[in-house]
C-alpha cells in the first residue's frame, strides 16, 4: 500500500536525517553558505492533494522544499516548529486571472503592466549554458520529461520580479485566504511575502486565440494557420530523415508559418480560447482534435451540453461554477448555464480550473465571490455534483497545470515546494479558515498575529517553542474547580 | 406544479377591495388566499428537521404532514397515513423556507425597479410589476427561498409599497400572493441624495422630505381624514403595516432608529445597516428595532476605517438588536445565494443556527407573518426545502422546495436549477 | 584632547534679564568663554552648567563647571540651553528652477545657488544654520551641495560641493535598469581604460622595436622610411559623466541618497545593488499610510541613514498612529529629520514637529541627532558642524528651555563664533 511504503521511507529517511544530526551542530554547516533551513508541520491531518490523506502526520519541509512527509519523522534540533494538531493540512491554493494588485500593492509605482514583454536575451536567463531559449522553457504539458535542475530558481525572471511589493497589504489577504501562487497578467508569480527573490514561475503558458461564432472569417483563417503549421511540421520530419542522405536538400522555409501556432503545436504553449456558446465549444473541440492540441477554455459556460466532445478534445476549462445564462426562450435542446458545468465536464474528461467571479479583492463589504473565497467557489461545483477530490485539484493543481508549474506546486509530494496551508477544518467548509500559511518553507501568515481576522473565532494560545516536542496528551480541564472558584468570588462580594 | 382554475380568478375578483369612508376599520392587510385547489397530502420524512420553532426543536429524524396547504404534524417519524405521499430521505435535512425581506426580482429584470417622479412617492406599488414565476423566482425557489417581500428601488425616499409573495415556480399574482401590501420601502440614505432634484441633495433636505409627510399621515390618522395618496402610509402610522428602510452608516442607521421608532412609533426595520452602521447596533438595540442585513456582511475601511474584517452580522447579533435577519438585495446578489449570506457571516463570526434564524423566523416574526410562515410548526403554511445536507454549506443542494403544500421543485424530477 | 586648567576670574559678564534683548550688543573677542544652564552636545550628551571655550570661531573647550581664566570674557546665561546648530541636508530653499527626467549625475546644485536672498538669513534667524541643497528632476538629477544660511557669497556660503548624488528609486525594470547600467557603463569604462592601456603598450613595445631598427639604418635608408613617432606617456581616458560618477560612488568619493517610497523598495533597491560597496542614505517621504516599518528591523541592522519628516503616520486602512521615526531609531536605524516642508513656516516650526514626535514616544537624544550630528555626517561635514566638541566649528542655537517644548523660544543663534544679528524668538 503506497501508505505504508511512505512510512518505511519515511523512517528510514527519518533514520538518515537523525545520523547526520547525531553529530555535533558543526556537521550541519555547508562550507560555503548558511545552514540549511527547516521547518516542519506537526500532527495535522494532511491532504496531500493528490487523493491521499495522512492523519495526524508530519510534513517536513528543508530549504523551501518538501523534504518528507510521514509518522514519527525525527526533526533537525533546530527545525521550525508549527503545531498542526487537530488541524488539517492543504497544498497552496493557485488563483489564475488575479488582480495585479496583489503584487504590485496599494503603493503601486505607478508602472501599470498591461501587455508584459518577457524577457527576450536567453543570456539573461541561463548564461553560458550552450542551450536554446527553446530548449530550456519547458513545454507545459509533459511535466514527466521536464527537467529542472537547469533553471534555478531565481535566474528565471519576468517584469513582475522587479516591481514585486513584498509587502503588499493584498498578499497577507490572499494568503490568509490560502492563496500562495497567483498569476499576474501572463506569469506565475509566487507570493513570497517579505521576499523579492525568485518569486515569478513561468510566463506566457497561455496563449490567447480567438474562434467565434461572430468572426467566421478568423475561424477559417485560423484552421488555415493550423493547416500550414501542421505541414510544415511534416515536411521538417520528413527533411530531418531526407537530410542524413542527402545534405545539400534544403531545409523547408518557415515562412508564412505563425510562430505561436507552432509553439502550440509543439506544447511550448497552450492555446486559450475564450468562448461560452455551445456552437463554439464544438468548433474548438474538433479544431483540437484534428490538429492534435489539447485547449484551454476559459468560461465554458455550455461546456455541460457538449461535455463529451470536450472530453475527446482532452480539453481544459476554467470556469466559475455560479455564472449565470438563462437559456434563451426560442431554443429547445439545452443551453444557457448550469450549476451542474464543472461536475459533468469533469465526468467527461475535461480538467477542470475554477475562478470567482471576482478575481479582485472586495473591501466593500460583499463577502462570497471574489478572490478571497475561492475555496466557497470550488464548493458550489461539488453542489453541482462535482467530487471532492476534483474540487479540490480544480483550485490547486490544475490551475498549477496550466501555468506549467505543476512540477512545482499544486499537491504536497516530495521535492514540491513546500507551500502549505494550516486550517481549522475543512477548507471547503464556509467555517473553515486559514490559521497558518507557508510558502517555500517560511511561515508568511499566522491568522493569530495579523490584524485581518484575528479577532474571528481566535484560537486558544497554544503556543509551542521551535524544537519542542509536541505532545499528544492534553491536560483535561478542571471544570468543577472554575465554578466553585466562580461561586466564592461571589460570596466574597456579600 | 399546478394551474389555476378559472374559480380562483372568480374568487379573486370579489375580494377587490374598494375605498370607504371607514378606511381604517381592516386592521389586516389585503390578502388574497387561493381557493384551496386539491393537493396531494404529502408525508415527509428526513434525516433531521429543524423547526426554528421557540424551542429551536430539531428532530433526528423527524417526520412532517402537509395536508390542504398547511402542516398538520411535525414530530417523531410515525407511520405514513393513507392517502399521503411520501417523500423519505434518510440523510436530507428539512428546513422552513427563507425569507428574504429585500428583494427586486418581482419584476423578473433591473427594469420597473424605480419610478423616481416625486422625492416621495407613498402612493404606489409594486403589484403592477409582479412577474409571477419569472426565471429569477424560479431559480430563488430551487435554491429554498420561499417568501420575498418585493419591492422598488431606493432612487427616491419613500418609494412605495412592496408585495410579500412566494415564489411559485408557475403562478399567477393570485396565486403567489402572501400580502398585498406587505409593508412600505423607505431609502433614508446612500441613494436618494443622488437623484433628488431641488430638495433632496444632502441629509438635512432628505429628513425634511420624510418628516413632512409623514407628519401629515399621522395627522390623518389622528383626525381619520382620507387621502388617496396617504392611503398605505397612514396604515402604517397605524401600525397596521410595517416599514422596511434602507439606510447605512453609523449616522445613517442612527437617524432613522431615532425617526420612524423613536419619533413615529412606527412597525419599522432597518435593512441593509452596511459599512460601519454596526456602530450604532447598540442604539438599535436598545430601541428594540430589527435589522435586516445584507447585501454587505462585513465592514473593513468604509466609516470608520477598522482595517480588519468586521463581521458586521455579528456584530448587530452580538449588540442584541432583535430579530436580526439577512437579505440579498436581489438581484445586486442573485436572490438563490440568500443561504450564502448565512455562510459568510457564520465565516466572519455568527453563529451558524443564528443565521438560520435569521433567514426564517426572524423575518417573518420582523414583519408579522409568522402566523403564516417562518417555521415548522403545526397550522402554518406547508413552505419547506428539503437540502442534501447544512443549508448554510454551498456544497449542499435543494432537492425538494414545497409552497403552501405544493412541490415547486424537485431536482430528480426538474433537473438541478441551482 | 588638552585640558587647560582655568582660573575663575572677573569675567565681564553681560548680564541681561529682560528676555527681548537675547544677543549680546558687541561682537566676540577671538576668545571668550560661554557659561550656560545646559549644552546638549549630542555627541557626549548633556553637559549641566556647560563651559564652553571658543577662540577663532571653533570650540578648543567644552566641560562641566569648568573654571575660566582671568582675563577671558565670559558670558554668562544660566538660564539658556545650548545645542549645535540645525542642519537641513535636504532643501531647495532659494532654489527655484525646475528639473526634468534623465540621468545627469554632474550636474552641481551650486550652480544655481544665489547669495544674499532674505530666506537664508531667515533660515539663519531660525536656527537652520547648514543647508544641504539638492538639484531638480527625476531619475539622477546631480548632486547637492552643502551651505552656510551665515554666507553673504558664494565662497562664504559654500562648504562642501558633491555632498551627495540625488537617486530616486521605484520598485520597477526602468529605475532598477538605471543603476544597473550606471554601474555597467563603470565596468566599461573600467574596461576601456584597460584595453587603452594594453594598446598604448603595445603601441609603445613596437615604438621601441621599430627606434632599434632605425638607429641601425644608414641615411640612405633612413631618408626612404618614416621615422618611428613616440606614442608618448599613457593618458588614461575620461569616463563620461554617468561612468564617472558611478566610478566615485564606487569609490567612495561621492555618496549617493536614495529616494524611495515604500518598504518594497528597499529590497528592490539592495538587489540592483547587488555587489556594489557604496556609501549610501535613504530618502523616504513619509506619506500617510506608508508602510516602512516592514524594513524597520533591516533599516536597523545595516545601519541605514534614513532621511525622514517628523511625521506621525497611519496603519494602512486604518486610523491607527505609528511613529516610525522612533521605531527606526529603535531598531538602530540612523534617523534624519528634516522639516515637514520647505518653506520658512515649516522650517520654522520644525523642531516643533520634532518636539511632537518626542511626546508620542521618540528618544529626545535621537531626535535632536537627527536635526544635528547625523545630516552632518551624511552631508560629510561632520569634522565641522552637527556637535559640540572640541574642534569643531561654534556654530550653536540658544534655548531659553527644553529645545523640543512649545514654550521654548529661540534666544540666539551664533555662527563660527559670532552671535547672529536678529535672532527671532519663536
């Protein structure tokens, strides 16, 4: 059982790490940088996101990543503590389409980034390491053959690395709401709070193409740039091969060939498509299917009348379960919304991202459908009939998919980022709420300590020193003690 | 889902009330009952019943007995007498339907929400608005609101008088019908200053607006002089029916405690009490009015700036005001999410069976219809949802809404609406 | 330090109780000795019933009841406070052009300097006795330059040009990209006057080759060749403005202040950077709702200057006070006010506002560092100006009480040893 072989590693794991510590603090020292970092999460009951569910487990986190995860793991003397007893453990959520404000904070410097230009010297990125600008972006939907040891983590940077407000009052909202990675206009930026290094992820794994009802003329434009781009994608195989006998045989020109088709084509890209109407579901589904891409949706609104040839298409949507279309009077087959959208497109194949309606933060007073209850959303596609595992993966990794960051975070597993959150409860539950929040192994949001919702049902101080040893036992309450001690204070006023 | 029979409309007819010169002799409102139309006698037996009767009785499990439109038993599960049909479900938890106290889909649209011709305008209506069985009410049924009081905008200060009315999924105004009129709609604040012509712009010429006219209502009760115009406002000078206000802020809702209670004596409530109108929960409370709350639950920098997130729904509860209740203000929030309203102030510190309260007994008991509705209980009308689970968690659906002894929705049989 | 030991003597004390006539009618001696209730030195705390010994306009003695030499005209003022004088190292008092956006690191705040206007003298009369004048405009506009408020010209009003190099910096790709490449154009310069070098030589190496060679031709021979032509000594290339300037920050030679205008950017300003050794202040407006305190602690442990107002401000969203000044002193930040604006009413009221901040929980000691020592330091005029110790510069402000009270007025203002004319009592 993949439980119990994640204990015997986990032991023996455990094992290691305490030889290594067995030693005196000096072995700990790196020669030439600081000591290594820890922090582990005691006791929760943690669902890794992945389907699995360890109770009353501990998460060991080292240097920002998920170093173990097991029972009676053994900690690093000088190992981070946070107790997560009687309280669950959630990968970070991944809100897609989030306000900028989130990084840029309340005192924006007034750069407004609209249309972003990545960065376009590959020196910039990778120095002198012989590769391709296109060898080293990875292709966002093989994430088994990735690799990244080539991009370290703070050599990838986009326009938002510069301009990152790491103290931005919006980030401790949506971390305290169990947001930790959010995209920002094309990128993938991760809310390091109190930190500007290494914070934007990927850039630019969404593509947007246009296929409308309304423009027959780009539909048919845009199968003609899928036609060409496929040929020459043959015709360049097919010289591959020729070229080995032949060397004088030319190699086919790329002209009037759209680059961005062919990054599509060769999964450098996804293309998104934002459409709504059932008629349009189906054209992009059997464009997808004959060209051999997988699409992403965005709205999807009738994806429930069509959901199977979606399913076909291995398409992705991402959509907000509670938007509404009254079916127009003069049809009769079914169209308009339904609650139901997430539930059946899942059942059929399609992976499914969920969004708010609001992808800002509201401060006016309207609480239920904005970015800060994303967790509620996912939970009107389980009234919809979703499961809870999909709901789960709708607001964690399949977003982290379509950003092609899902290597990195998304679900709790081994050599992930350790970007974790803390709850009282279910995270789908509208009582839950986030009582911890650590990204990359730094503890960036304690509920108890900032000012937003402290005041809210505050937990019971609890408090447990890093490297002290978590108990079980807690000691019972004396009940009678307090009321008799009540009942003499009382005479004493007599 | 039944039609109405040609006899209902007869029926209906002959109760047109007419003027007289002893206006005042009703001490209740218009009603229009439907004649009682032959409807199966339902058995309904369900994991968990919760009655939000005085008791706060819930039954695990409990059992109820709709017959003739009303319910007849509410207790223990017993066996299923002849003649009803049953509806069991084992895991499924029944509540009364809600109430929403503040609603504008009556209409089915943002259209005939406003008729801004004089600053007040006591004299009119929604009645000629109502769209019965519009989509809006459909999809509130399939999601258990069962009662709305329907009713104009907020573009002048009074704006008129509102219909209490069931949603009914296929009805007719007869039909649907709870009370007609069910009570006034007054905006105090936060609306009015921004359409009001010479007189109007700012709170000193709004509170003068209302002062003067309703001085004049009193005086017509008091003297039992008759004025068409004055008609329903002097009714409420009366006591005879109840007055919703829409207002906001700390000096807002202030304001209008200190008028229509403290200087009119009137049947009123507070609705909306946003932003930082929490402020003068306690003043509110001791002057014993009731607060309908929503569409905003919280309150973080506007007023008084707290910079935190303010459950403004714990808040009023906490100060005591009575009767607290919720509204959507539908359609600024769609009128099926009243449950939600429930959940996130439960998320921003209520108590969770507080919350149910407030959206079944408490607006009912807010405008003196709970003989009618608001809870389960022996004698009033047959208004239930039957929910997969906690009505509070959007993960729970409706799977069965019953009105006045009819099922309006069931969601094997119509499909999921919401 | 030499300790002269002194007699008390008949000192020609000019006694004065009505409190309009603060300065004394004559001018100074070369020597003369001040005896006051109290000297907030700044440097070495309070002094009570200061001595001070002044001669040729610089402090040669500073102590505790010290005796006097007979002989030596001492004024007596048991009832004043004394403390350097007020330096503002951020102003444009006087200044009037305005300035565009660009990178113009030359560009000298003297040059636009012009003596002799009536505000210099009431900054004087208000005891803002050094003023650190800044230039116009975005990005890099140039450096400032440090004046006295006593000068009537120029050579008497300047006393240091370059003080600093003006930055301003925002948390984005085009301010961070101006550092970087200012920096970059350093290393190519650097580069340049390397590769000069390596041509000059090999220049010079051929020159030598060739020279052997002609000196063993015959005239025939010569007459048909060219004769070799001396490359001459090295002249190392000057680096343009840009280049030159970051070059002297690097070295040490300039310091730069910059502006930012929120925590963020802190961070920011640290990663472009990067490696660069630099002497550098930090130049925060403080608007309401900033939220600084974030770095507060990092502000502390580098040991940041941070030029700041006496301001109290407000948690973000909120109607809460906080005092950052006071916390940035806490956390071992080097604070340095200058006044809420820069006009004469702000600059008058100044250490009132700094008074306000000491009431709401600042250390007064810090505070008055603030308004003295540390924008001395950061001006690099602190050899001369900003305390009271032996060797610097008598340029100090009277007090008839607690510097920081509202009640307190300003009763004289001495410059280098010279009681200013008109001094305001405030």
């Amino acid at each position: 059982m993949k439980t119990m072989k994640k204990q015997l590693i986990g032991g023996a794991l455990g094992l290691t790490l305490a030889l290594s510590f067995a030693a005196p603090s000096l072995a700990l020292r790196v020669d030439d940088h600081e000591e290594d970092a820890y922090l582990a999460i005691v006791g929760g009951d943690i669902f890794a996101g992945t389907g699995e569910v360890l109770r009353g487990a501990t998460l060991l986190s080292k240097n920002g990543k998920i170093e173990e995860i097991g029972y009676d793991l053994l900690l690093p003397d000088d190992c981070e503590t946070i107790d997560a007893h009687g309280m669950r453990v959630y990968p970070g959520l991944v809100a897609l389409s989030a306000t900028t404000r989130l990084t840029q904070g309340t005192f924006a410097a007034g750069v407004e980034i609209h249309d972003f230009v990545p960065h376009e010297e590959h020196a910039e990125i990778c120095g002198d390491c012989g590769k391709s600008f296109e060898e080293v972006v990875p292709p966002a939907l093989d994430p088994g053959e990735f690799s990244t040891e080539h991009l370290a983590v703070d050599a990838f940077r986009t326009d938002f690395d510069d301009s990152f407000d790491p103290f931005s009052g919006y980030m401790v909202m949506a971390l305290g709401n169990g947001i930790t990675t959010v995209q920002q206009s094309s990128a993938a930026v991760k809310l390091k709070r109190g930190d500007i290094s290494g914070v934007s992820l990927s850039e630019k794994t969404l593509t947007s193409q246009s296929w409308s009802g309304s423009n027959p003329a780009g539909k048919a434009d845009l199968r003609e740039k899928f036609r060409l781009a496929t040929e020459y994608l043959a015709d360049y195989r097919r010289w591959e091969e020729a070229v080995k006998s032949d060397k004088e045989l030319k190699e086919p020109s790329k002209k009037g060939i759209d680059g961005r088709i062919l990054d599509i084509l060769q999964g450098r890209t996804m293309a998104r498509f934002s459409a709504n109407d059932r008629d349009d579901l189906l054209g992009i589904a059997r464009l997808a299917q004959q060209f051999k891409f997988r699409p992403v949706i965005q709205g999807c609104v009738e994806g429930w009348t069509v959901a199977e040839e979606l399913g076909r298409a291995g398409a992705y949507a991402i959509v907000t379960p509670r938007t509404r279309r009254d079916r127009p009077e003069t049809t009769t087959y079914a169209a308009g919304s339904s609650i139901e959208n997430a539930a059946i497109l899942t059942r059929a194949g399609v992976q499914v991202a969920v969004v708010p309606a609001n992808t800002s933060i509201d401060m006016g007073g309207i609480s239920g459908r904005d970015l800060l209850s994303l967790p509620l959303e996912a939970g009107f596609a389980i009234r919809g009939g979703m499961d809870e595992r999909s709901a789960l993966e709708s607001i964690t990794v399949i977003p982290a998919r379509l950003l092609g960051i899902d290597h990195r975070v998304g679900t709790l597993e081994l050599g992930k980022d350790c970007d974790a959150l803390i709850t009282d409860g279910d995270l789908l539950h509208y009582q839950t709420f986030v009582q911890y929040t650590v990204v990359e192994g730094k503890l960036v949001y304690d509920k108890q300590e900032e000012v937003f919702y402290s005041h809210i049902r505050p937990r019971p101080e609890a408090v447990v020193d890093p490297g002290e040893e978590v108990s079980d036992e807690v000691e019972p309450v004396e009940a009678e003690e307090t009321v008799e001690e009540v009942v003499e204070e009382e005479s004493d006023e007599e | 889902m039944v039609a109405l029979t040609s006899l209902t409309l007869l029926v209906a007819g002959t109760l047109v009330p007419g003027v007289s010169d002893d206006a005042y002799a009703d001490v209740r409102p218009i009603e229009i009952h439907n004649a009682p139309v032959a409807t199966p006698s339902l058995a309904i037996r369900c994991g968990r019943v919760l009655t939000m009767n005085a008791g706060d009785t819930i039954l695990d499990p409990g059992m109820l007995l709709v017959e003739n439109g009303d319910i007849t038993y509410v207790g223990a599960p017993i066996e299923v007498p002849a003649g009803f049909e049953s509806i069991e479900l084992d895991q499924a938890w029944v509540t009364p339907g809600f109430i929403d106290l503040h609603s504008h889909i009556q209409a089915g649209g943002w259209g005939d929400t406003n008729d801004m011709v004089m600053p007040t305008n006591a004299e009119f209506s929604t009645r000629p608005t109502i769209v019965a069985g519009n989509p809006n009410v459909r999809r509130a049924c399939a999601a258990g609101v069962t009662t709305i009081f329907g009713i104009p905008g907020s573009g002048t200060s009074i704006s008129g008088f509102g219909v209490l009315l069931k949603t009914k999924t296929e009805s007719t105004y007869e039909g649907a019908v709870l009370a007609d009129p069910g009570g006034m709609k007054v905006a105090q604040t936060h609306n009015p200053e921004r359409r009001s012509g010479d007189m109007g712009a700012t709170r000193a010429g709004l509170g003068w607006l209302l002062e003067e006219i309703n001085d004049r209502a009193a005086e017509a009760r008091d003297l039992g002089t008759f004025d068409p115009a004055l008609a329903n406002l002097t009714r409420v000078h009366a006591g005879e029916l109840p007055v919703l206000i829409h207002c906001a802020g700390n000096e807002g809702v202030a304001n209008t405690v200190r008028m229509w209670k403290g200087r009119y004596d009137t049947h009123c409530a507070v609705s909306h009490g946003s932003f930082d109108g929490w402020y003068a929960a306690d003043y509110v409370a001791s002057m014993g009015v009731p607060v309908n709350h929503g569409p905003r639950t919280f309150n973080f920098n506007l007023g008084m700036k707290e910079g935190r997130f303010v459950g403004t729904s714990a808040a009023y509860v906490e100060a005591g005001v009575p009767l607290f209740s919720l509204n959507t203000d539908a359609p600024v929030i769609p009128q099926e999410e009243l449950f939600l309203q429930g959940s996130v102030s439960v998320h921003h510190g209520a108590d969770a069976y507080t919350m149910l309260k407030a959206l079944t007994i408490h607006p009912a008991r807010t405008f003196g219809i709970e003989d009618r509705v608001g809870s389960l209980e022996v004698g009033k009308d047959a208004d239930l949802v039957i929910w997969t689970g906690d009505p509070l968690d959007p993960r729970t659906r409706a799977e069965v809404v019953v009105i006045d002894g009819e099922v309006q929705y069931q969601r094997t049989h119509d499909g999921q609406w919401f | 330090m030499k300790m002269r030991n002194l007699l008390v003597g008949l000192a020609c004390v000019l006694g004065t109780q009505a409190p309009l006539l603060a300065a004394p009618a004559s001018p100074t001696p070369d020597l003369f000795a001040l005896r006051v209730g109290r000297a907030e030195t700044v440097s070495q705390g309070t002094i009570e019933h200061a001595v001070i010994l002044i001669e040729n306009g610089k402090i040669v003695t500073i102590g505790q009841d010290l005796e006097i030499e007979r002989g030596i005209r001492v004024i007596d003022r048991p009832d004043w406070v004394v403390t350097p004088g007020f330096v503002n190292c951020y102003s444009r008092a006087g200044m009037s052009s305005s300035g565009g956006s660009g990178t113009q690191p030359s560009v000298q705040a003297s040059t636009e300097l012009y003596p002799r206007q009536p505000i210099y003298g009431e900054l004087l009369a208000a005891g803002v006795t050094t003023l650190g004048l800044y230039p116009p405009g975005n990005q890099i506009p140039g450096q400032a330059v440090v004046v006295s408020t006593a000068g009537d010209s120029l050579e008497s009003m300047v006393v240091r040009e370059g003080a600093y190099l003006k930055v301003l910096m925002q948390s984005n790709s085009k301010s961070k990209k101006t550092l970087r490449d200012g920096f970059g154009k350093a290393d190519k310069h650097l580069e340049a006057v390397t590769e000069a070098r390596e041509k000059h030589e090999k220049a010079k190496d051929k020159y030598d080759d060739e020279l052997k060679k002609w000196k063993k031709y015959d005239d025939e021979e010569k007459a048909k060749k060219k004769e070799p032509v001396d490359p001459g000594d090295f002249l190392e290339p000057e680096p343009d403005d840009v280049a030159g300037a970051f070059l002297d920050l690097r070295e040490g030679e300039l310091n730069a202040m910059f502006s930012i205008r929120k925590a963020g950017d802190y961070l920011h300003l640290i990663d472009a950077l990067d490696e660069e050794q630099l002497s550098w202040s930090l130049r925060v407006p403080l608007r309401n709702d900033i939220d600084l305190y974030e770095v507060a602690e990092k502000l502390g442990a580098d040991e940041r200057r941070v030029v700041v107002e006496p301001r109290l401000t407000l948690m973000p969203w909120t109607a809460r006070e906080r005092n950052i000044p006071a916390e940035l002193d806490r956390a071992g930040a080097r604070v340095v006010f200058i006044p809420n604006g820069d006009d004469l009413v702000n600059q008058e009221k100044w250490r009132h506002h700094v008074g306000h901040l000491v009431k709401r929980g600042m250390d007064p000691q810090a505070a008055l560092a603030a308004m003295t020592h540390e924008p001395a330091v950061l001006l690099g005029v602190d050899e001369t100006l900003g305390s009271l110790d032996v060797g610097k510069e008598a340029t100090m402000l009277f007090f008839d009480g607690d510097p920081f009270q509202a009640s307190t007025s300003l009763k004289a203002v001495m410059h280098a040893g010279d009681f200013v004319e008109e001094a305001s009592a405030q």
